[in-house]
C-alpha cells in the first residue's frame, strides 16, 4: 500500500566549531524531548569515518551520519541519500542537524531549502552554539566559517562556560552583539550561558526568524562549487568489519584542515591509559572514537586540550578519528598508537 507523502517534518541545524559541543547539546535534547515525538538525527562530520553517530547511537533515536567533509559539497553525493533514507525510514516529525563543525552553513541551508524539500522539510530555528573562548580569539573571529555560523542563526548559545572566567564572557557577549549578523540579539537578554550542550527544548520549537530566511543574508553561493546531485552511493564505502591488524584508513582535507581516521577490528584490545596519554600527546585540535579496551568499550573525546572519556555499550569496531589544522602522519601515528595495544590473542 502507498504510504502517504512525508510532510513539513519540522528540522532544525545545530551549528557551532569544532568540538564547540553540538553532539552534547544533541544528547542532552534528545533525553529532553517530548515522548509523543519522533525524532531522527542526521550528522555530518569533517572526519572520513565519523564517530558521532556512535555517540548518540545509544540512545535510542535514529541516527545517520555523512563522514568525508562538508554535507553540502564534499559529502554532497551521500546526503541526499542518507537524508531521503532517514527520511523514508523514520518518518520523524522532528529533524535535528548536525553539520561539521567545518560545514559552510550557508549553503547547508540552501540544500535543505531546494525544492525537492519545500513540502517536505519546514526549516526551523537555527542554533548556533560558541564557545567563548574562540569568540574573543582574533583567529575565530576572523575565520570565514566561524563567522558563517553566526551569520545564518536565529539563536546564540554559549557552551563551556564552565571553562571560562567572567571577563572572557563578557568580552565574547559584546563581540557577538556587534556582530553583523547577529543584530538580533542586540535586542535581547544575555545570551543564553551552559554548559554541555544543556539548552532549551523550547528553542527548537521557535521559528526561524523572517531577516534570516532572505536569500541575501545567506550571502553569495558563488565562491564554492555548487551542491552535487549524484544520489546513489552508499555512504560507508568499506562495509566489511575490518581484520585484526588490517586498520582501514581514510583522510580527508578541506579549508585547511585535515582529518585521519581509521576503522579497526574489534579483536584489538588496547591498554586505555597508555592509549589516551598517547592521543593527548599529539596535540591536535580534535580526537574521538570508541576502542575496545582491558575494561570494556571505551569512548574518548579531545577537543582544546580537555579530554573526556568512559565506558559504553558494545560496539562493532573501533574507531579512532583526528583533526588538525596541519597536515596529519598516517604512519608516524599509527606506530604510536599501535604501541599502547596489548598483544594480540586472536
Ligand atoms: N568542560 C566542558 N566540556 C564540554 C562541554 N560541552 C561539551 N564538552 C566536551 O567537549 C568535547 C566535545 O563535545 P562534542 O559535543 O562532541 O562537540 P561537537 O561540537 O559535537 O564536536 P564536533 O562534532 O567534533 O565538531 C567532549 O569531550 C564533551 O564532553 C562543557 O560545557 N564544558
Ligand atoms: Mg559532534
């Protein structure tokens, strides 16, 4: 029997830099929501791999994820796929977004407003969340993309405000403000100050303002190749798990930086401390991933030096994926982390 067309799912983008604290913000949303909701993730991530749907994975929700770049041009192939497929398999009456944190928000929105989707997606609020820390950075601040992210959004949060002192909020409140593209807020209370991502349901319910929906403030589409539409492929090119010491490897760069990831069977099982004292000595901007380790799974996450890590469920493989803003040595950060593996008994 025909089912009926998917209607006005309500869908909201998440965006924020690196490690800024979208996939917290997505976990702590997702125990908030209202039971009588369907929802659906979609996350993209700049790492070929990707982990973040891993990290949301438990629970409960449906959850795709486009690795390999941007959703609107590098992964561009695999998203309308992987968005039609959510789409079709779920049915949700709420979408939430998950662009890179190196996505180029933009014409993420562009694509999420093609007419293919006019009836069945209805753009909701756009949320961007900062870390206060970069905003007061003049290299954040000069960064076409950071300032992309504030550019579109219809919300300003700032997270990590845990890690801040008073004066570093304050500086990052008045530069926002004074920020073209945030006007917005100028007529508002303090922007909204949390920590781990724990914001608001009731944001997503507010609309995307009317100043943000003109074409215009979106700026030129120009400067980058337009979207493909190529939508045929599957998104996870290596499907098979793979082989004790056969690491899957994938890379990826784009606006200056670079991601390195691998995918690594689950029958190697790692020593966790010398493990995370090993990722935390090679001072990138962003590690994560999941391991099988002496105690059981283990996911990690390091971003600006903070690192975090625990136990979770079962999964499939490991996964250990970088980024940086230099280039990354494959085999040179292989060695180091196959050091901390115990010996195998396979
Ligand atoms: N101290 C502190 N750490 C936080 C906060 N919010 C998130 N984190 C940590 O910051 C790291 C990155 O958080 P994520 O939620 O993965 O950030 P993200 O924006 O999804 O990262 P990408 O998808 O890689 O861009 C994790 O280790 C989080 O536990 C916070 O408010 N304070
Ligand atoms: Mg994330």
């Amino acid at each position: 029997m025909a089912q009926d067309p998917i209607q006005s799912v309500q869908a909201n983008l998440l965006l924020g830099f690196l490690g800024v604290g979208k996939t917290s913000a997505i976990r702590h949303l997702i125990g908030h929501r209202p039971q009588d909701e369907r929802w659906a993730v979609l996350v993209n991530e700049f790492g070929e791999i990707g982990v973040d749907a891993t990290l949301i994975g438990d629970t409960g929700i449906a959850v795709k994820q486009i690795p390999g770049g941007c959703m609107c041009c590098a992964a561009g192939p695999v998203t309308r796929v992987a968005l039609n497929a959510l789409l079709r398999q779920e049915r949700p009456d709420r979408l939430l977004i998950e662009p890179s944190g190196l996505g180029h928000p933009a014409d993420i929105i562009r694509l999420l407003q093609a007419p293919e989707y006019q009836t069945v997606l209805e753009l909701g609020a756009v949320i961007t969340l900062l870390d206060p820390r970069h905003v007061i950075q003049k290299r954040y601040q000069d960064h076409p993309l950071f300032n992309d992210q504030i550019r579109v959004a219809d919300h300003w949060l700032f997270n990590k405000t845990d890690l801040c002192s008073p004066e570093i909020l304050d500086q990052a409140e008045a530069w926002v403000r004074g920020h073209s593209g945030a006007q917005a807020a100028a007529d508002r209370a303090p922007l909204p100050r949390i920590t781990q991502g724990q914001m608001p349901v009731q944001l997503l319910y507010s609309p995307r303002l009317p100043s943000t929906i003109e074409s215009d403030a979106l700026g030129p589409a120009a400067t980058r190749p337009a979207p493909l539409a190529l939508p045929t492929l599957d998104w996870r090119s290596v499907p098979q798990a793979p082989e004790p010491g056969h690491w899957v490897a994938a890379s990826h760069s784009a606006d200056g930086f670079h991601s390195l990831g691998w995918r690594i069977s689950a029958r190697e099982h790692w020593q966790s401390e010398q493990l995370l004292e090993a990722l935390y000595s090679l001072d990138c901007l962003r590690i994560k991933g999941v391991v099988k380790s002496e105690s059981g799974w283990l996911w990690f996450n390091l971003a600006e030096g903070e690192l975090s890590a625990g136990n979770c469920g079962e999964q499939t493989e490991s996964i250990i994926e970088l980024i940086h803003d230099e280039p990354l040595n494959c085999d040179r950060i292989r060695a180091q982390l196959e050091s901390c593996r115990r010996a195998m008994a396979l």
